[in-house]
C-alpha cells in the first residue's frame, strides 16, 4: 500500500504552540503535561500528559464533563479535580449565553 493509496480527509500545516508544565498536586501525583495550541481543533488544546502517552482535545466545554479527565486520563477523580483547577487557566471556563 502506498500515500497514493489513501483517502486523505485532510493534510494540513500549520504553526503552533506548546507549554511544557510540570507539577505536584495536593494528592501528590506529578503532572508532566504538553499542553499544544492549534487552530486545528476550534480553539481546543492537544494536552499530552507525557508520563503515560495519553492525549485529549481539551476545550471548557470538555472540563464539565463529569469524569473525563479521569477517564481519559486514568486517574483518580481527585487527581482529575487537581488536574481541572489546573486547566481551567490554561483553557477557560464555559461561559453560557442565552
């Protein structure tokens, strides 16, 4: 099989940006995360958490959703409420208009 062989639904470049942050919550589990901005995905992050490999589109929308982060990321629901705190400043918070 070669590239001419695939239906691409999209191939694009682009220019981004990516935080490396490191820290310890109050549960004492270390945080090593990649945290990309793209305009790929709406204005959501690529959040790698560089331990375990594991990746998510992370917007504010996604933050509310009860157990994602833990889910996505294998942890416990404290460390995925430590891991929100954290986010919310890097990606906001839903703000609902009627």
């Amino acid at each position: 099989m070669t590239a001419i062989d695939f239906d691409y639904l999209y191939d694009e470049q682009e220019q981004t940006t990516t935080r490396f942050v490191s820290f310890i919550g109050k549960q004492l589990h270390r945080y090593d995360l990649a945290i990309t901005t793209t305009n790929h995905f709406y204005g959501k992050h690529l959040v790698t958490d560089i331990q375990s490999g594991k990746t998510a589109i992370i917007g504010a929308d996604d933050l509310e959703e009860d157990g994602y982060l833990s889910y996505t990321y294998k942890i416990s629901e404290e460390e995925a409420e430590e891991l929100k705190m954290f986010l919310v400043e890097v990606v906001g918070i839903v703000n609902f208009t009627d």
